[in-house]
C-alpha cells in the first residue's frame, strides 16, 4: 500500500464536568487527509480548504505530529499529504487534533501498524501542543480512540474507552472565534471544595450514566459549575440555548470544549432535530451566522475511506 485516505471525526471535549478528561467522537463534521508515500524525505503538505493554514510542515499540526512519529521510526523516505479540512480552526470541536491524531494514524496504517493507539496518541499531542499551547488529550484520545474515552492521567496517557447507550447530538458552531489558549487563561487556578465535590459527584454520575447506559442519570449529571460560568460569557446566546434545548427534552448539554459550539444529547432524533431548530432561531435572533449538526457516535474514530 502506498496511498491511504482516512476521515478524522470532529471531538466534543470536557462534556460539561469532565474539563480535560472526557471526549467523544463524532460521526460527523469530519476531515479528510490523504498520505501518499514518496521515496524523497521530508513532508509535503497542500491544503484544499480555505483556512489559509500554513503547509511549512514545521508549523503546521499535521507536519508537526507526523514527524514526531518519522523520528520516532528513523523513517528515512517521505509523504505527501493533502488535507481537506471541514472542521473549521478554532471551532471547539477539536480541528486541531482532527488533523494530528488523523495524520499518526493514517501513516501508521499505511506503514504497516508499528505504533499502539498509546504511541499515537503521543506523537499527536506534538501537534495539539503547537495549536494550543497546553497538553490536553481530551479531543485527540477520542478521535483515535474512537467513542467515549476518559483521561485518567494526561501525562501518562492512561486512557479508559467507556461504553455510551446510542445518542444523538446536536451541536451548533457560531461562527465568532474563541481562542482555546485565551478560554484556558481565564480558568480560575483554585477552586472552592464545595464546587469541587459537586463536580466530582457529577463526572462520576455522568460516567456511571454512560456505563449503565441510564439516561436520566447522564441527564442529571451533565452540570459543570466551574468551567461553565465562566466560558460562557465569552458565548452570545448561551442561557437561551440552553434553556430552549433542555425545554423541547435535550437531556442536557453545554460548551464543546472551550467553545464557541455548543452541543447537546438527546435519546432520539426527532428530539435532536427540535433542538436544531430551536438554536438557530436563537442566533438568528442575534444575527450571528452558525453552522449545525445533527449527529451521533463515532466509534471508530480516525477511519480509512475505502
Ligand atoms: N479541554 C480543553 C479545554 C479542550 O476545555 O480547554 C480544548 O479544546
């Protein structure tokens, strides 16, 4: 095999309580990324999207992550790699790890599978340390995992894949730019114990939710009462969203990440679509353009397209 085409799902991270611990793919937006091998060393990037992204392989993330895993293989030929990106940067639905947990693992396939997904995992970080200054796994652990992941330690990378019931989510991306290394500067340093030990409770309810595949238990908690308060005035219609959203059945939702999408689960489609509609009228109303999405569980993650 000398050419392989994959789709990288878009990530929704922190999933309310879980900051920088829980994520999960996304059937859909997705990227694709083309690696063809060549015999002359080094990385050739051309994108066919409009973000203006930089093809130095050195600062864009995809070259970043890809020759952490050539280093690491003391590869001595090189790829050409084409990237349509439909995940817009800067969306907080996890484009910068669609492109380096996509890329790793493209190659390793394509190299006959000399890394574990753990060893993957690694030489993508390389790329999400360049996009946001800070290591975080939360998007990328799922994107090559695929599915629900917990973080149980960053460092490490001791990943846990966890079991969902089926669900639907409902993500709306309004078209205004969050940084994510700007969402994380404003992040209070101490907490106090008692939002501490409601967070707790709520990541432990939520993942048990998950694994006992109890809906209302996932609904109860799907809170986040530190990160929440206050990201979210960085976001125009949040409270509203919300609000509408829970009243039509969402089972509860928030901030994707460090914003600006939001997103929300619901048990079915039909539920879904009503949120759909009910976010966009709140940003109509504002007069901010958006993007939705109705969509469900990745549980593949990074996937050759065949
Ligand atoms: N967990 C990270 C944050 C994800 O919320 O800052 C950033 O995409």
């Amino acid at each position: 095999m000398q050419s392989i085409k994959v789709k990288s799902p878009a990530t929704l991270s922190n999933l309310c309580c879980g900051f920088d611990i829980l994520g999960i793919a996304l059937k859909e937006p997705f990227d694709i990324i083309e690696l063809t091998q060549r015999d002359q060393k080094g990385i050739n990037i051309q994108h066919l999207d409009d973000f203006s992204l930089p093809t130095d392989p050195a600062k864009n993330i995809a070259g970043v992550a890809l020759q952490s895993m050539l280093d690491a293989l003391n590869y001595t030929h090189g790829f050409d790699v084409i990237i349509e990106k439909k995940i817009k940067p800067g969306s907080g639905i996890g484009s910068s790890a669609a492109s380096a947990a996509g890329i790793v693992v493209a190659a390793n396939q394509l190299l006959g599978n000399p890394f574990n997904k753990k060893q993957l995992l690694s030489f993508a970080m390389e790329g999400e340390v360049l996009a946001s200054g800070s290591r975080h796994a939360d998007n990328l652990a799922p994107c090559v995992y695929g599915g629900l992941v917990l973080i149980r330690d960053t460092a490490s990378l001791d990943i846990i894949e966890i079991n969902t019931p089926p669900l639907f989510i409902t993500v709306i991306h309004p078209q205004i730019e969050i940084k994510t290394s700007f969402a994380r500067k404003i992040l209070p340093t101490e907490i106090p114990l008692r939002s501490a030990v409601t967070q707790w409770a709520n990541v432990a309810g939520l993942v048990t939710g998950f694994l006992q595949l109890d809906y209302a238990l996932i609904s109860r908690s799907l809170h986040d009462v530190i990160i929440e308060p206050v990201r979210s005035k960085l976001i125009p219609g949040f409270d509203d969203v919300k609000k509408k959203s829970i009243d039509v059945g969402a089972l509860g939702g928030g901030i994707s990440g460090s914003g600006p999408s939001l997103f929300m689960f619901s048990e079915n489609e039909k539920i879904a679509n009503q949120i759909e509609l009910e976010m966009k009228t709140v940003y109509n109303q504002l007069g901010i353009d958006y993007k939705t999405y109705v969509t469900t569980i990745s549980n593949k993650g990074v996937e050759e397209i065949i």
